[in-house]
C-alpha cells in the first residue's frame, strides 16, 4: 500500500499543510511519496526531500501548471494514481478545489476534511460546521482523502535525501485562463490559521469600535473575526465572519467580545483550544462554552487588556 | 442561455443540530428545514443573470424525499422557472449527486451550472467540482463575483489568502461562496405564482442509475462538550490564568 500527497505550494516554499498532510499518510502506509506540480518549483521538492517520512517526491515541473488550474492538475494526478491506494491533498481550498474532481475521474468517493484516521477504511470528520462527527468506512479500492491540517501534526525534517523523480507529463487545457491573484497583504494573521482570534460581536455597537479590537490584536498578533450579527450591522465586511455560514476557526486562543454565543457563531470556534469570553451579561450563552469569562462593560475591560498586555 | 442550480434541502442554520442518542445520524425528524445557504446564493446568482438578460431559462434541481418539494417551490418563489425533484429516500453521497446531476445535464443541456461550494450538513465541498469531471468542464469553486459575456464567463474565487481571477469558457460548472451576493427573499405574489410553475419528479430508477455503495457512515458522534469554565474577577487574573494555567500567554 502506497500513499501520493498532493503538494500545496507557492512555487518558492511548501506550504505548512502539506507537512501536516504528510503526518496524516504515515498513519495509512509505509510509502508516502509527494507529488509537487507547477512551473519553476524546484526548491519546493528540494524541501519536500528533506522531510522525515516522505520516500520520494515527484516532480511535475511545466509551464501548463503555473497557475494549479483544478483541471490540468486534475488530469495528472489521475494519470499517477494508477500506483497508488491513497491520495491525500490538504483540505485547504487547493486541495478542496482539485481533489473532487480527481475521485470524480477515478469513480470513488472522497473523504473530505479527515480528523482522524481509524483504520485503513475508517476515518472521522466533522460534518455540520463541526457539531457532530462521522465515522465513515470508505472500501473503494482507491481512497481519495483531503486531511484537516490542525488535526494533525506538523512532520519534520528527517536526516536523508528522498529521491526526486521528474515527471514530464504535459496537459493541455485551454477551457480555463488565469487572469490574476490578488493575495492579501497581511497586517495580522491569516483568520483561518491564525494562531489567536480576537472576534467582535454587535456588543462593539458600531464599526469605529472594531478599532479597538484592532488594539487588542496587535498585542497578540491575532486575526480579527466577528459573529455574523456584526457583519450584518455593518460593523465589519462579511470575510470577517467567523460561524457556520462563515469561517471556520481553530487558534490556540479565541476572545469573544460583545458576542453574546449564537449556535452559528460557536459551530466556528467552538474547537478553539481556549475561549476567553467578555459579555455584560452575565446570562449570554457564550460563557457555556468560554474556559475563562470576564463579566462587565467591553469598553473597560479591553483597554485595560490592552494596557496589561503592552 | 440555460442555466442549473443544484438546491440541497438541510437544516436550518440557526436551529441547534442533535445527535441521536444511538448514534445512527443527526435528528432530523421535526426539525425545521432550509435551502442550503450557500445553494441559495448560487440560485440567487442564476436570477440576477436572468434579469441582466443573460439567462434565459433557471432550473433548478434537488435530491430528497417528498419534503424536498417545499424546498423547490421556495426555488421557484425566489425566480427560478421549472425545478426537477429526484425523489429517493436514501442520503445520497456526492459522487452519487454528481452523477445524478450529470444525467439532468444530458436532458437538460445547460450552459452554466451553480451550486453552493458546500452543504451545511455534510460540509463535503465535493459535488460541484465532481460533476464538472465527470462532464470533463471547466471548474470554477467558491466564486464571489461573476460576469458573463459571450461564452466566456470571468470569476473571482475566493482562496485561502486572498483572491483568484480566472476565465472560463463556457459550458462551466460553478460554486458559490459566502460573498458572491445577498439572497433575495420570495415575496407573496411570488410564492403564490410559484404554485403552477413546472415541478417534474423523476426517481433514480428513471434515471439508470447504478450507485456504488462504498461509503458508509458508521457513525455519528456528537463532538466532545466543551465544560463550561470560570467567570474571572478581573483582568489582571486573566492574564494571570492565560499565562500560567492554560500556557496560552508567555
């Protein structure tokens, strides 16, 4: 039994999900190979190379890549899984947008977003925005499985060179062009893997207020979220959302400010590691779910959280 | 041009989901159900591109039991024109829905295809992209902004970091995000209007359909409960807590 991963990469690094991906496939099988497919991507399997674990990694390395257009990338993965049981891709939204299409192809079944992995058929996933989780038992002869990457640990630098094999498959797509990405310059962290959140809830009463999250973020490189009822006052635009029909937030540390714990906004953090709730009140739901709440006025206690963590 | 949304029927966003004790699914007997959101967002789109007079005809089409009819006719208030129910009782996985939905292609012959990039329920995120393999189409997932012209369609797609343009050539398969815009509501006259618009059923044996029966759900757990914690005297024990207990803080 063999495992491919589908590398996630910005043609100069690997990016942290694949080495989280990669952790995953050691628990399925002995032989993990890394596919990396791009344009000029070189250094990436060299890192990918070095990995503890990885047997070999297979370089697919064409201009009719350079952008990872689902389609192309599709097609080679499938002209490779021929040698393969699994294939894994990180359930970012890389691996979400071209593994689908890959199980389509090969007519099985994907397992999307695996948390955990029981047994060579059997995998667990959160279904629901995470308020319930599925046992699901896949027999298809090949399994296609995209991980969730904070279910599983980062793999590490081993001590020998994996074997880098070229691969000189060239796919012709003409049905899709890329036009551009704008990839967002970054003041604070990435809210899907940001380390600490600091969310905002209509409790902020207005957008001006959102500043002062802005403060309190600062101190502690956090993201900025905000419940669903802030996005629709207007406070903040809609990619701020942290809740079901939102982002999806697993950091180290969550504050929920002025969030009073909406089931739709707890089915997007509840899997932080530790809640810090500030309310006014003391009734809100939101303290069921906080390991740590301070109650009283927000426009007291952040600024002095600011002042205490400068 | 046609167009086809796929809607799933879920529960309600705002209605707290249950396990069943035996571990058999999530209860969904009395519960008060939904369009998929993000499926109303595709639908949604296909309606603003009827009346910028680029979409000709919307329809749109569900898998579910005889419930799921109240879903399509809801389609139907907000602005679709016919709506196709497959009915079956059996949980369809997206494999199955795609190739359900790519024999509804065939008779159908659609230009654009919307769905929502997932459904609240399964949380997969697979249909959309399955459905454009199995057409061998171009694929455009989690788009926040769409514009047609000719047979080239233009989307911004919404990924981890930022933002992705592409052109497709159509015929296409796309998937909805949050952003691509606001759900219209049905008003009454609609509602009442959508009454009479065409509803076919088909069922999968209509259909020739032999579905693979390789994945099974074994299972269903609630997640482990989080333990309500403790109401703190002020934020000097906070940090205090932060630091020392849950080593969250340095």
């Amino acid at each position: 039994m063999s495992v491919i991963i589908l590398a996630e990469h910005n043609h100069g690094h690997c990016h942290p999900n694949t080495l989280h991906t990669i952790t995953a496939a050691q628990q399925l099988a002995a032989k993990v190979d890394v596919l990396v497919v791009g344009f000029q991507c070189q250094s990436v399997a060299d890192e990918l190379r070095l990995i503890e674990g990885v047997n070999s990694v297979l370089l697919a390395d064409s201009q009719c890549y350079n952008n990872q257009l689902a389609e192309p990338v599709a097609k080679l993965l499938h002209n490779h899984a021929v040698h393969y049981t699994y294939l894994l891709a990180p359930a970012s939204t890389f691996g979400k947008n071209i593994m689908p299409r890959v199980a389509a192809m090969l007519d099985v079944h994907q397992v999307s977003d695996i948390t955990a992995i029981k047994d060579a058929q059997t995998f667990v996933r959160p279904i629901y925005a995470g308020n319930a989780l599925e046992t699901v038992q896949c027999t298809d002869e090949k399994k296609v499985l995209t991980i969730r990457s904070t279910a599983f640990a980062l793999a590490k630098q081993g001590s020998q060179q994996a074997a880098c094999v070229t691969i000189d498959d060239v796919i012709d797509w003409q049905k899709t062009r890329f036009i551009k990405q704008t990839l967002t310059k970054l003041e604070r962290p990435e809210l899907g893997v940001a380390d600490v959140v600091v969310s905002g809830g209509r409790g902020l009463q207005n957008a001006e207020n959102f500043k002062l999250l802005e403060q309190l973020a600062g101190k502690l490189n956090a993201a900025i979220g905000a419940s669903r009822a802030a996005v629709d006052a207007g406070f903040v635009p809609n990619d701020y959302q942290v809740g079901q029909t939102g982002k999806v937030v697993a950091p180290r540390l969550y504050f929920a400010i002025g969030i009073s714990g909406a089931i739709q906004h707890i089915a997007g953090m509840k899997d932080s590691k530790v809640i810090v709730a500030i309310n006014q009140d003391e009734d809100a739901a939101i303290f069921n779910y906080a390991d740590y709440g301070l109650v009283g006025d927000l426009f007291e206690i952040v600024p002095e959280l600011i002042k205490a963590l400068s | 041009m046609k167009v086809l949304v796929a809607v799933k029927r879920v529960i309600d966003p705002y209605v707290r989901v249950r396990v069943a004790e035996d571990g058999s699914g999530v209860i969904t007997k009395n519960a008060k159900m939904a369009m998929n959101p993000f499926d109303e967002i595709a639908l949604e789109q296909a309606i603003q591109l009827k009346e910028a007079g680029i979409a000709t005809q919307i329809i749109i089409a569900a898998i579910g039991n005889d419930n799921t009819q109240e879903t399509l006719r809801k389609g139907l208030a907000m602005g679709a024109d016919k709506a196709i129910h497959v009915n079956t009782n059996s949980a369809l996985q997206p494999l199955a829905v795609a190739k359900v939905l790519h024999k509804i292609v065939s008779d159908e012959q659609p230009q654009l295809i919307l769905l929502g990039k997932q459904s609240i329920s399964g949380d997969n995120n697979q249909t959309g992209q399955m459905l454009a393999a199995l057409l061998d189409w171009p694929q455009a997932t989690f788009i926040s902004d769409l514009a047609i012209e000719a047979d080239i369609a233009t989307v911004c797609r919404e990924i981890d970091g930022g933002l992705e343009t592409l052109s497709l050539t159509l015929p296409a398969v796309m998937t909805a995000d949050l952003r691509l815009n606001e759900p219209r509501y049905a008003s009454l006259p609609s509602i009442m209007k959508a009454k009479n618009k065409p509803l076919s059923v088909l069922t999968l044996e209509d259909l020739k359909l032999t579905l693979k029966d390789t994945y099974k759900v074994t299972t269903v757990s609630p997640p482990v409960a989080r333990t309500p914690g403790v109401i703190l005297k002020d934020v000097a024990t906070l940090i205090d807590k932060l630091k020392h207990e849950a080593k969250v803080l340095s």
